[in-house]
C-alpha cells in the first residue's frame, strides 16, 4: 500500500510537471491529499525519481538564469544568485550552511544600509569595503554579544560571496582580494563537557513517563544517549528512518542519522531503546517525524535543546555534580563518545 503511496505521488508530479502547471503552487494540495503533516514529506518527492529531478533542475535554472544581469554593480542581483545558485547548486551547501550564509548576508545588508544611509536595494558591490566588513565583525562581537566563533562564521559567509563575485566579474577582483584579506580571529577552545554513569541515569529518570509528554522526553532522551546524534539530527529523524525489530528476530535494529554535509551514518539501537521508539511511532505513517511537538507538528533542534536543560535542571535535585554543568544535546553526545571508546 506505502509503494502505492509512492507510486501516485510521483505519477502526479511528473503530469503536472509535463503540463507546465506551477508545481510549488500545487504541492500544499497533494501534502493535503497525502494526509501528510508536514509539507517538506511531500517535497522529498520531487527528487526521487531522475525524470522528476531533471525537471525540478530546469525550472531552478529557467529562475535563476532568466537573463543576464544588466548592472554589475548592484549587490542585490549578487546575493540572489549566491543564495539561489551557487550554495545549493554549484556546491550542493546542507540546508542548514544555506540557512547560515542567508542569516551572516542579512544582518550584513542591514548595518550596511543603516552605516551608509542607503536602502538595500541601492547598495553596490564597491560600498561593502573591506573596512565596513571590519566594523561589522566589531558590531557582531560588541553590540550583538556573539561569540568569536560565530564572528568568524559570518565572515566565511562575506568572503565566500566575495569570491563568488570575483570568479564570475574581473573587474571586481581587487574588492575581492580585500575582503579576502580579512582574517579569521583566533578563538580559545572550550572544555568539554561531560557527564557520570550516576549523572545520565538522573536525566533519563527525570522524565514522568505515566504522561504522553513524558514517554517522549525519555524516549528522546534514551535516544540521544544511545545514538550520540545531533539536536537536528534528532528533529529531522523520520520514521522510514527507523530500522526497529524484535528480540526473537536475527536482524538488529539500528537508524539512519543524516548529519553535516549529508552525511549518512548508521547507528545500533539497544533493545530498550527499540522498545519506546516502537510505541513512540506506533501507527504513524513513514513521512512523519518521529519527535513531534506538543500540537503533533515537527520538532525542532531548539526544542531538543529545550528538553535536555529542561531534565537537566529537574535531575539537578537528585545529583549535586550537575549543578555546576552546562548540559546540552551535545554533552550527551559527549558522553556517548567516550562510551564507545571505553567498550
């Protein structure tokens, strides 16, 4: 019945598509038809057979490359094609870089209106300097309070796009080379947090598991310290993803995590971990994410977070050693690490 499912779905994109319909139009209805929550389900069709990806590909290309840019010293048709060309096309960027460079490039565009006293549609290539790349580096730090490593996030974002210009318009080479010339700040490193036996069984037992909420906060919990994912790894986990079989069958249960750069890796998954993901996701269709938030829609890594510090603090009670920890997604993974090691 799923590969039914499967079947229609992409029967009905490549008819609309062969029709020249608007697809990204149409797609909200056949999300709705489908009977999925969440809209990014439906669009994982659009990719999965060759025919619908050619498709998908000519359309992006008939967007982006409608005609030759007239001006090329305005800096807005720059970052349209940075965004909608270069990051995801010419170097396949994870959605989450994308999401990253979109944010540096905004906040960038903002300063540098509010400095220059111009709209952001007026500004040009030339007015972004190397010494206004610079005070906005000091604004990030001091005004906005951003660690040095987020500083020098947003300044990989400013020097990419500055070479993207450069490869693509001679004459803007030397304003290339100048932000180019930008260094990165040297950062210290940050120790790394780390939790006792004594101390990870306080979190798991935090949660009340008599209630809903709380059989999935100590199914997420359980989750992370099998698995050492990440937070978004975590919030982006669909249930298709889930490998889980009983004790009595030979096959071992284990999932697929998908982490930075699209990277995939498979995890083994304990049996008392494969026993709360089965009655966590019992009767859910395959597209749905396995954690879902208080109203059933998609968490999100910030939720994760929240639901780890928010354990923490309740375990805090039981364990003296917690209260002097910063504990994170991240410090489960931490954890998770040296156990395997230490196997």
């Amino acid at each position: 019945m799923r590969h039914k499912r499967h079947t229609f779905a992409v029967h009905r994109l490549t008819e609309w598509y062969r029709q020249n319909a608007d697809v990204q139009r149409l797609l909200p209805a056949l999300s709705t038809y489908l009977g999925h929550v969440d809209l990014s389900a439906t669009q994982r069709y659009l990719t999965m057979t060759p025919e619908l990806l050619q498709q998908a590909n000519r359309r992006f290309e008939q967007y982006v490359c409608e005609a030759p840019m007239k001006d090329k010293r305005a800096l807005a048709p720059w970052i349209k094609r940075f965004l909608l060309e270069y990051l995801p096309t010419d170097r396949n960027f994870a959605g989450n870089t994308q999401h990253s460079y979109r944010d540096a490039l905004r906040l960038f565009v903002i300063f540098a209106s509010g400095t220059l006293h111009r709209k952001p549609d007026e500004l040009l290539v030339e007015d972004l300097s190397a010494d206004l790349v610079r005070r906005f580096m000091c604004h990030i730090e001091e005004r906005r309070g951003c660690s040095v490593a987020t500083r020098n996030q947003r300044l990989a974002a400013l020097r990419t796009l500055a070479t993207f210009v450069g490869e693509r318009s001679p004459e803007h080479l030397s304003w290339c080379a100048q932000i180019r010339s930008i260094p990165f700040k040297k950062s210290g490193h940050r120790s790394i947090g780390y939790l006792e036996k004594d101390e990870i069984d306080a979190l798991l037992a935090a949660p009340g598991r008599t209630r809903r909420l709380g059989s999935r906060d100590h199914a997420l919990l359980l989750f992370l310290y099998n698995t050492g994912a990440r937070a978004d790894e975590v919030a982006q986990l669909t249930v298709c993803d889930l490998r889980l079989h009983g004790p009595q069958e030979k096959s071992p249960s284990f999932v697929q995590l998908r982490g930075k750069g699209n990277k995939v890796r498979f995890c083994p998954l304990w049996a008392s971990t494969t026993a709360v993901l089965k009655e966590l996701v019992a009767r859910r269709a395959d597209e749905e994410r396995v954690f879902l938030g208080r109203s059933s829609r998609a968490m999100t890594r910030f939720g994760v977070h929240d639901i780890v510090t928010r354990y923490a603090r309740m375990a805090r009670g039981n364990r003296a050693g917690l209260r002097h920890k910063r504990i994170g997604p991240h410090t489960i993974r931490h954890y998770s690490a040296f156990l395997t090691i230490a196997e």
